[in-house]
C-alpha cells in the first residue's frame, strides 16, 4: 500500500515537472532519477510526503539547472 501511495506522490511530481516546465515524461523521469528521489522517499518518507509535490518539481528541476552552470 505505501508504495503505490510513493509511486503516486512521484508520479504527480514528474506531472508537475511536466507541466510548470514545459519538459517531457522522459526528462521529468531522468530528473527524477538523477536526484534519488526514490531512495529520499525510501529513506525519509514523512520529511519528503510533507512537502507538496509542486515544491519538490521546483526543487528537482532547478537542482538540474544548478548542475548545468
């Protein structure tokens, strides 16, 4: 049950990334992915489910941005 309730959290994460971003699903899984955000949810889920799933598209993309400079 909690799985499928992280799996939906990340999927509302990616569709945020998608749609504040302009980004496809590919590129909002890659973000995803590259920032461990499975592992953080596997790890810390209280302090990741917290947040709401537009701070973490923030977060998740602007890290990418970060990474480029």
């Amino acid at each position: 049950m909690i799985k499928n309730h992280i799996r939906e959290y990340t999927d509302y994460v990616i569709k945020d990334m998608m749609d504040m971003y302009g980004i496809k699903q590919d590129e909002a899984n890659q973000l995803i992915k590259k920032y461990n955000f499975d592992k953080m949810v596997e790890k810390a889920p209280e302090f990741v489910l917290h947040y709401n799933t537009e701070d973490w598209a923030e977060r998740i993309y602007k890290n990418k941005t970060l990474q480029t400079i």
